[in-house]
C-alpha cells in the first residue's frame, strides 16, 4: 500500500470561528502531493461551513459519526443521507469515546458499518483494547471480537471502502501512556490476520489500517514507517494546523519512499 492516510478527529472541539479558521489554515497549508489522503472530521455542526473551506483543496470531509437509517423518528440523530448531503466522504465509527462513554455496542457499531458502506461512504471502524484488558493479555481476544461482530454480514463487494483504525483506549489523549510502533504493528498484524480469516487473503492484503493515539509531529514517522501501518489517526494534534499538516508531511516522505523503494 503506497498511499498514507492521514486523518483529523476533532471530536467535541472548536466553535464556529474555530473551526473556520483551523480548516482555511489546513486547506491554504496542502500541497498538490496525491500520496496522502487527507481527511478532516469536525464536529456535525461545522461539517457544512468546513465542507464550504474546503472546496477544490485535496482534504477530504468526514464525520464522527451516524445513525443507522436513512431518515425517521430518531430525533438529535444524524443520517448518512445527510453526511453524504453534505459533502462528506468519510465516517468514523465505533470510536472508544463512543463505546466507552456512550455505550455503543458492537452490534449497534456493526448496524452503522453497514448502513454507512451501504450509502457508499468509506467507513473507519475503530477498534482497540482498555488498559485493563491489555495487562490482562486480551489484547488479542478484545480486537478478534470487535471485527467478528463489527464487521458480521458485510458485503465483499464494499469491502474497498471500509478501514480500520487500531485505537488503544489507554494511549489515546493525556492519558500519559503511549503506545510504542512495535505494539502498533503487532495489533495491526492481528487485524490483517483476522480480517483475512473473515473476508480472505486478497482482501486483508490491502485492508488499510490506521493507528490512533498521542501521534504528533515528532512520534508520526515512526509509526507510518512500520510495515502494515497505512494510516494516522490524531486527535489532539489535529486541532492545530501547524501540527497537523507536519504528520501530514511526514505522511507524504513515508508515501515517497515507499514508492521508492518498491
Ligand atoms: P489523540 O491523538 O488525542 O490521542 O486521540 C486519538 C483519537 O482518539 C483519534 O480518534
């Protein structure tokens, strides 16, 4: 896989001119490199205004999240038919903010999957085990249970826009712990493994997989180095355009030299 994904979870951060001014600071600071995708994920309420900024600049939309019908009775929730309305290309899915403090289970997670690719837009369904499960060495058992039921029933066909972002609940934020690029590339491995048992071989192959939690500019390269880490998922750092556009250049020297190298 050649191409790095780079990609910004604001979650429940910035105001209006917040959001403004941090989006115009990301468009005006890209390249015209293609080896990165780029995609910023504000909050429902600026998607729109964001969406309007970024505009004929290579930064994808995405949103944090949605619900899993088209339209109805679900008051305060939002469609994909919305996201897509909207400009967006991307969703993120089953992030541990929503699992952990929201209670969203893996059944429900998989309903939005397969509504969200069913829409046709690229999924990234967040996975990643809690402090306690680590030390209790369930790492592998907690990751195995959330793709098996994250992804029960979907369609071969839109596997292409699905991917998966390793999330260590215990690395993400000011925790004060962080995950080492070994660690990442060991949970990475166990995806791919278990995405090729569900989906086959051919498709866990290009299976893009993104790492998530405390990467900044000065951790970013030693994780997009790593064999079978396609992608960066920040979140802290994205709500800084200085600091996001240097993982994004890490991303393009990564993206470079891959090429290079091949
Ligand atoms: P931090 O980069 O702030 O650790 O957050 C990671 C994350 O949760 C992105 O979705």
């Amino acid at each position: 896989m050649d191409q790095k994904f780079v990609i910004g979870n604001w979650k429940m951060n910035t105001i209006a001119a917040e959001a403004r001014l941090l989006s115009q600071a990301i468009a005006d600071g890209m390249g015209i490199e293609d080896s990165v995708t780029v995609v910023v994920c504000p909050p429902f309420p600026y998607l729109s205004l964001v969406g309007e900024i970024l505009k004929g600049h290579r930064v994808a939309l995405g949103a944090q999240n949605l619900y899993p019908e088209k339209k109805g009775p679900f008051t305060g929730e939002v469609s994909p038919t919305m996201l897509l309305d909207l400009g967006c290309q991307y969703v993120i899915l089953g992030h541990s903010d929503r699992r952990h403090k929201l209670g969203e289970s893996d059944t429900f997670i998989n309903q939005k999957v397969r509504v969200a690719l069913a829409a046709g837009l690229n999924a990234i369904l967040c996975v990643g085990e809690t402090l306690e499960q680590r030390k209790a060495d369930q790492t592998k058992k907690v990751l195995d249970q959330q793709l098996f039921q994250g992804l029960d029933g979907l369609s071969p066909a839109t596997l292409t826009h699905l991917s998966i972002a390793y999330e260590p609940v215990w690395a993400i934020g000011s925790s004060g712990h962080h995950a080492t690029p070994q660690q990442a590339q060991e949970a990475h491995a166990v995806i791919r493994h278990r995405f090729g048992q569900m989906f086959g071989e051919r498709s866990a192959q290009t299976l893009v997989i993104h790492y998530g939690g405390s990467v900044n500019p000065e951790n970013a390269d030693a994780f997009l180095r790593r064999p079978g880490v396609d992608g960066i998922l920040i979140g802290g750092d994205s709500l800084n355009a200085e600091q996001f556009l240097a993982i994004v250049k890490a991303g393009i020297a990564q993206a470079q030299s891959l090429v290079e190298a091949a």
